[in-house]
C-alpha cells in the first residue's frame, strides 16, 4: 500500500517525482518529500490561489475481498475521530474554522484503489487578523484517518450502518440507469 499525504494549493503534481520544482513564470512550487516508506508528502504552492487543498490517500491494490469494505470505510472514517465522537461536533468543529467541510475519497485508478479524505479550508493569510486554522485542519483529518472512533473494535455501529445504506443506495441507484450502467460495463 502507498499513501499520499496531499498539502496543495494546485493540482499539477508529476507521479513519481522527489524533490523539488518551479515554474517561475507562475510562481507555482512544488515539494515531494518521502517521510515513511511508501509515504509521501506532497506540497504545491500557487499564490494565487485563496483555498488550500489537503488530501490524505491511500493507494492499494483492487482485491476482490476487500473491494467493497475499501469502499465503506472513507465515509466512515469522515464521521468522527478519537477526540470528537460525534459527525454533528465534527462538522461544527470544521464549520468554526472559516466554514471548512471534508469529503471521502473513493475512486479506481487502473489495478488500484485511492481511499482517504479531501478538504479545502480557506488559506491562513485570508483569515482575520492572519489566524492559522490550516494546522487544527491538518490534525484532525489526521486524527480522522489515524485515530478513528473505535469502540470495543468497532466503528461506531449506527454511522456504520447508515453509510453501509447509503452505499447501497448509490449501488442501486447506478444500476438502475441503464446509460451509465452500461457505460461502466
């Protein structure tokens, strides 16, 4: 498994890539540092930009065993942390710094899959009187992949099963369009 730590103000970020990059005529920077094995730090800078961009991914690849459980768990893992317990207290905590949401991410890329969490909280030197909210941004979506709310080795059983009908939901939902149904096939 290869995870992505994404702190980005602009997506023009080369695969593969260590080390360091400009491009001078945008003043658009970009730093890959390798903190862990398998582990990267990705960071992009672009001034013109007033929004950050942080994304936490996990790349593993596509099993037929754990496709599905893969799946749930990002929607999962967004409702709560270790600290805050509770998706309303989560969301209100995010909402107290400048309006900030976060998102699961879930997608295929060839033979793998891309979990994890996405957010775009306003940049530190647009906020009143230049307060640093990217830091409590970056901690609790880390707390939020890092550190979830797990009780008795369980997810919290009530947010488990609305994501799990919510899942469903979406799979039904795609079947019965036959356009894109078919599309996918």
């Amino acid at each position: 498994m290869v995870y992505f730590i994404e702190y980005s103000f602009y997506p023009c970020l080369k695969a593969g890539e260590i080390g360091e990059w400009q491009m001078s005529e945008k003043n658009i920077t970009n730093k890959r540092t390798c903190i862990g094995d398998g582990i990267y730090l990705n960071e992009i800078y672009d001034p013109k930009f007033k929004t950050n961009n942080i994304r936490i991914k996990f790349i593993t690849a596509i099993s037929e065993e754990n496709y599905a459980a893969n799946a749930l768990l990002p929607p999962v893992l967004v409702t709560s942390n270790s600290e805050i317990t509770s998706k309303t207290e989560l969301s209100q905590k995010f909402a107290g710094l400048y309006g900030t949401s976060v998102g699961a991410i879930f997608d295929s890329m060839g033979d793998y899959q891309v979990l994890g969490f996405s957010t775009t909280p306003i940049c530190d030197r647009f906020t009143i009187g230049g307060e640093v909210i990217s830091e409590e941004v970056v901690r609790q979506i880390l707390l939020c992949a890092l550190s979830p709310d797990i009780k008795d080795g369980k997810f919290n059983e009530d947010y488990f099963r609305i994501r799990k009908q919510e899942l469903m939901d979406i799979i039904s939902a795609t079947v019965n369009e036959k356009r894109s149904y078919g599309y996918m096939k």
